[in-house]
C-alpha cells in the first residue's frame, strides 16, 4: 500500500513501432522548418547588405567553391566550440539548457549552409545539361528496381524548390 508522502515511479511502455515512427516523423518535421527558416534569414541577411553571397548562390565565379566550403567550415567550427560547450558543463561555465540551445542553432545553420550550397550545385548542374546537348540523361542509380532512401518516404532534397525545373528524379 502507498503512503501518504511515499514516492512513486510511475513505467510508461515502450512506444510501439507506431507511435515511433510518429514521433520520428514529427521530429524531422521541425528539423526541416528549423532549416528553413535559417536559409530564409540567410537570404535575409544577404539582401540587407550583411554579406554579398550565400551558398545558395548559382554563380560560382564570383563566389567559388573555396568560398562556400570556407563558410560551411566556419559554421561547422561554431559547431564545435557549441559542443566543447556542452562538454565542459561540469566545470559549471555554462547552463546546460542554453548550452543545448546554442548547440542545436548551430547544427541547423551547418545544415541550412550545406542544403543551400548542394541546391546551387544543382541549379548550376541543370544549367550545364541546358546548354549541352551531348550531357546524357541522368541514369537511375536503382536500376534493379529497388527503392532508395528518398523513395522511402525521406524528403528529396535533390528536388528543386518551386518554381525550378528538376534537375534530379522524375
């Protein structure tokens, strides 16, 4: 019998596969929002003047790769000093809560950087086949017939963003 004052432990089951899966779903949901609005505050940044260029940018002439992979490095290095951050919590420097804030918003603008850069790289590659003929048609990586991971209910991220042609898949 519990007393008045007795702790109790209450035992959740296990999350069927299910529910899993929902909860998995509803997580790279906002992940993908979280992106999203990085790359608009890029665009945003870039427009009132903050930088010249993003990685989004199609023209590599005047913003190179060296360039963009310079970026995306110096995003990845705030990454890191994020997560040294989280790490070194028991030295009592930083709030756990804000260290995994500032971990998680920089994880988001390494990826918002890389998503950005691999959508130029592709708006770039549908330029080249407009202009050559001779480019073959893309192949089908699966020519088995078995599916990829992006088939599989994953976001494409080689689709082209409205308003583009594709420059990948179907």
């Amino acid at each position: 019998m519990i007393a008045k004052g007795d702790r109790v432990q209450l035992i959740r089951p296990a999350p069927t596969r299910r529910e899993e899966e929902a909860m998995m779903e509803r997580d790279a949901t906002v992940i993908y929002d979280a992106i999203d609005i990085e790359r608009i505050r890029q665009e945003r940044l870039r427009e009132q003047g903050k930088f010249l260029y993003t990685c989004a940018s199609a023209d590599f002439r005047a913003f190179p790769h060296a360039a963009r992979v310079t970026v995306l490095g110096e995003e990845f290095g705030e990454v890191c000093r994020a997560a040294l951050g989280v790490e070194h919590l028991d030295e009592g420097r930083y709030d756990r809560a804000a260290a995994l804030v500032k971990l998680r918003a920089e994880l988001v603008q390494v990826a918002a950087v890389a998503v950005a850069y691999l959508e130029a790289l592709r708006v770039v590659d549908e330029g080249h086949q407009r202009r050559s003929p001779t480019t073959p048609a893309a192949q089908d990586p699966h020519p088995s017939g078995a599916s990829s991971p992006l088939s599989a209910g994953h976001p494409n991220i080689f689709a082209s963003p409205p308003g583009l042609p594709q420059a990948i898949g179907p």
